[in-house]
C-alpha cells in the first residue's frame, strides 16, 4: 500500500518510490497510475474505476497471494481516507498470509495547507462530509462539536456532482459560531498541473468550486489572513 | 521552510531535497541537520536547540534578506505544529520582502499510523498537550469535544520531563466515554533507528513509555485490532 503524495514526482517519498521500483505488479485508479508513469516501465499496470475500491484492494491481495510483488498506490497518505484500513480488512476476512507494508505519503490536506499558508498549525480536525458509509447524523453531530471546540476542520468530500448539500449545511454549523470573516483556503487537484488555490472566507466560500479533488480549510477564531498568506497563529510571542 | 518527514532519506519528499539541495543555507534543530547529512556538504549549516524556534525562524529570515537562498529545515510536516506559521507571521511582523515557500512532508502522526496500521481512517483530531501557548481550560474542552464526537484523537506533544499530569487528565476523559478496550497505539521516533511502537489499549496506556517523540493516536468506538494492526473501519461493505 503505496501512498504517492498529492501530485506529481516532487511530491513522493523516496520510500514510495523504491516500493513501486521493486514491485511486478502495480493496482490503482487510472489517474494514480499516470502520476507514476515513469516508475513503471516493463510492469504489469492493474487500473480500476474511482468507485471500485474494494475490487482493488481483493485483486493486489490475490496477485501477492500468487507470490507476486504488488504495489496498490493511491494518491495522498493512504492512511486518511485511502485505502489502507481496507486492504487490511480485507487481508483479515480472506485470511491472506502476504507481508503488507503501508508507506506513508504527504497528505492532500497537508498539501493544500502548505499553499495556503499555515492553516493547520494548531488544533484541527478533519471530518468527510460523504454520508455514503457514514450516516449523516453522526456527521453533523461531529461538525458540530469541533466547531464549538474552535477546531479549524478539514472537511474532506467536500462536493460531489450527487451530494451538493452536505456542504451547504456545514457552512451553516460553523457561521452559527464563527464570524464570517473566518479565512477559508481552498485548493483544488493541489500539486498537480491543473492546480487552483483560493483564499476566501466563511460568509463566501460556497460560491468558489469546490468539486472532489478539492480540499477545503475553514479557519478558527484564531485564525487570519497575513497578506496572501492564510495561518492559524500558534502563540509564540513574537 | 522544508519538511522532511519523521525519519530518515526514506521519508523525504524529492521536492524536499531539492529545496535543500537548492539552498546556500540550512538551518534547523541540531537533529533534523543530522538527518539530511546527505544533502548538505558544503553548505552553511546553522544549528539552534530545541526550543530556539523564534531564533531560528529569525536567523533564517536574516539570511534571506541578505539574498541569500535559505532553507529552513523541520520534521515531519512544518504546517503541523511546526514552524510554516511562525515564519510567515515573524515575516509580516518584519515587512521582510523575501519569497517564501512551504515544502510539506509526511507528518509524524501519517507515520506513526503506518506503522500501527489504519487507525487514521475516518475522521480524527489532532490535539495538542502542551498548555505553554495554550491554556489548559481550552485544550480539555476541545478533548471533551472530541471524546465526546467519537473522533479518532491524537494528543500531540503529550508527554515531556516537564509536563506529566495532562496525558493522564486527556486519557480520564475519554475513559469516560470509551471502553478500557479502546486500541491506543503509541509510536516512537518513528523512521529512526530508535523507532519503538506499542499497541496497547485505553485502560493500559499510560503505562508505556511516552516522550516528546512519541505520536499516541486514541481509537474511537469503531477502532481495533486486527491480529497486530489497529485499523478504524470505514464501513465498506466487505
């Protein structure tokens, strides 16, 4: 399990990428796999859909059952909602005795967080707003508490083209008790060529784009702009 | 202001070393120099201690004022609890006219995940201890928030020679909301040589060794173990 950072080359570990070297066969969504083209060469290349995650997960598992050196990249860390706790779950329920090794990769909040300034520099939360495996109760019910703790909150899953809402009614819990001049940063397809950055605030931020490869910031009372620059101070005395 | 990840060559982004690469000037805690050796022969290399963080950002500022190229190094990710903000805010505060980049890394707590398994899975909170920038009153309401939300929680900074009660205090309170049996896994200088992990659970945690470079990472009520992993399920359906 190979997480590959955001975006391009520059984003991966040499770790990731010695796994991927030494690896036969190489599993992931197609647009994972053209992020590594240059690694791959003379390898058998498995691509899947974006929805077809737990077919990924049983195919890597069958072919290292096989003896094969299997790499199942996912952009990100593929310990934050990646596909880590799955390909484990599923590792557990076939009973599969393959050695599996999870490498660690800059996650896309981070990413979003380093263009954007220095949003996450002190207490946060990150918290997925598709109530797909989730129910929506539960959701709310966690927004609702970071937003009362002063969290700044990663909501991950923002938007996608069937579930428009959910953000809409986050947005409402954190107006309900942050000002709307509360910065929040949105990077979309961070790291990659097609990479836009906004900085905007909490009373205005639902008009930007914000689609599924888009990582939203929604600051803390502490937080502010300093330029174009969006941080959440520590406290340091200066 | 580069991050390096948590350990060694291994966890380092291209993109970071590069920066380094790249720069005249390094400077950094005396450990995180010692970590990219490697890269900096022939280099500038500018060591303050531990807690010298104004220093160092202002040294390195300094630096760049003069023209020259600078890289500022951190561990893990610098935009978690790390020094991107302090940077950006000492160079508002000082008008410095110099370009700034942030290079995020692997963060200590994706690390320590990775190692332990996926206990990252789902929504988390990361939570610091440490009530010298941050007062006590406001860091237990945000755990009891947190508890209370069943979000995976990690207590940053959470135990040092100084500070010794409030890991004991964080861990009551979610003892009162989650059962002793909660998986708690504890990674220490992760991707070092010295690395040491512990799984262990709720009720028995304290009892381990916890240090300035630990990462404890607390389940929720889904979280457990899977033979010698610690995995919070997603939910999909298997």
């Amino acid at each position: 399990m190979v997480g590959i950072g955001p975006g391009g080359p520059l984003d991966r570990t040499r770790r990731a990428e010695q796994a991927i070297a030494g690896s036969q066969v190489i599993v992931g969504y197609t647009r994972y796999l053209d992020l590594i083209r240059d690694l791959t060469a003379g390898k058998e290349l498995i691509a899947t859909g974006m929805t077809r995650e737990v077919e990924r997960c049983r195919i890597a598992l069958a072919r290292a059952r096989e003896g094969q050196t299997v790499a199942l990249v996912s952009s990100g860390d593929p310990g934050i909602y990646g596909m880590a706790g799955l390909v484990l779950e599923l590792a557990a329920a076939e009973n599969a005795a393959v050695a599996i090794e999870i490498i660690p990769g800059v996650s896309s909040s981070g990413a979003a967080a380093a263009r954007l300034g220095a949003p996450l520099m002190c207490d946060f939360a990150t918290i997925s707003l598709s109530d797909i495996l989730v129910p929506w109760d539960t959701i709310r019910a966690r927004l609702e508490a970071v937003a009362s703790a002063d969290l700044v909150t990663v909501p991950y899953n923002p938007r996608s083209k069937k579930r428009r809402w959910q953000l809409a009614e986050a947005a409402a819990i954190f107006r309900a008790v942050r000002p709307g001049t509360t910065p929040v940063g949105i990077g979309t397809a961070v790291g990659t060529a097609e990479e836009s950055m906004v900085l905007t605030d909490l009373a205005n931020f639902l008009e930007s784009e914000i689609g599924m490869r888009s990582i939203v910031i929604i600051g803390n009372r502490s937080s502010r702009r300093l330029g174009d620059w969006f941080i959440t101070p520590r406290g340091y005395a200066l």
